[in-house]
C-alpha cells in the first residue's frame, strides 16, 4: 500500500523569538510570555526569603498567546498592534515576550480570523 502526503499542508513553521528593535510595520507577533510584578507582603509569612517592599516577578502564558496582531507601529518600548477585528493592542516588550510568527502562517490565521469575527 503506496501513502502520500501533500508536503505543503505537512510543513511546520516556528515562531522565533524577537526583540522590539527587529520588527518592522507588518511583522505578525504574539506573545509567548508575560511577567507580572507582585509585593512580596502578599505570600503568606515568608520574610526569610524577601523583604516586605521587594517585588516578586512572576512569568506566566498569556491568555491570548497565540493569536495573531500585526504589528503598525513601534516606539520602544510599546509596539502597537491591531486584532484581526480591528481593535488596537499595545505590548510593552518590558514585560512581554513576543515572538515573530512565520509571515504566511501569520497572514493565513488572521484572515481565517477576519472571518470568523
């Protein structure tokens, strides 16, 4: 028994990770990380380990990490963005980490996404 695969719907793209200085207007990202800053007095009973006024710096996965924004302008270090369905988003690269999305996966996911919306 002979299989065949169709090599274009097999390939698999990787999204790398960017600094804010190497995009450029109509680059698709999104956000691989986030860092959220919280006071340390808010974990319970641990003054061995911070101090009262130190900040903790927790990295988590966005909610929305994945989806696609193109990017229409940057001023480091906010890079503003716009959704699929138009509305605007800004990412500060200080406290997100964004990755740049292969240029014909980006632009085939948010099409699919300008009409699903």
């Amino acid at each position: 028994m002979k299989s065949t695969t169709d090599e274009t719907a097999s390939l698999t793209h990787v999204a790398a990770r960017i600094a804010g200085e190497d995009l450029q207007p109509g680059d698709f990202v999104t956000a691989l990380t986030e860092i959220v800053e919280l006071p340390s007095f808010l974990w319970c009973c641990d003054t061995a380990a911070t101090s009262k006024d130190e900040l903790v710096r927790l990295r988590y996965l966005p909610f929305e990490a994945g989806e696609p924004f193109k990017v229409i302008a940057i001023c480091l270090p906010f890079v503003y963005t716009k959704r699929s369905n138009g509305k605007l988003k800004t990412f500060d690269t200080r406290r997100q980490q964004l990755v740049r999305l292969d240029k014909g996966s980006g632009k085939k996911i948010w099409q699919r996404m300008q009409r699903n919306s």
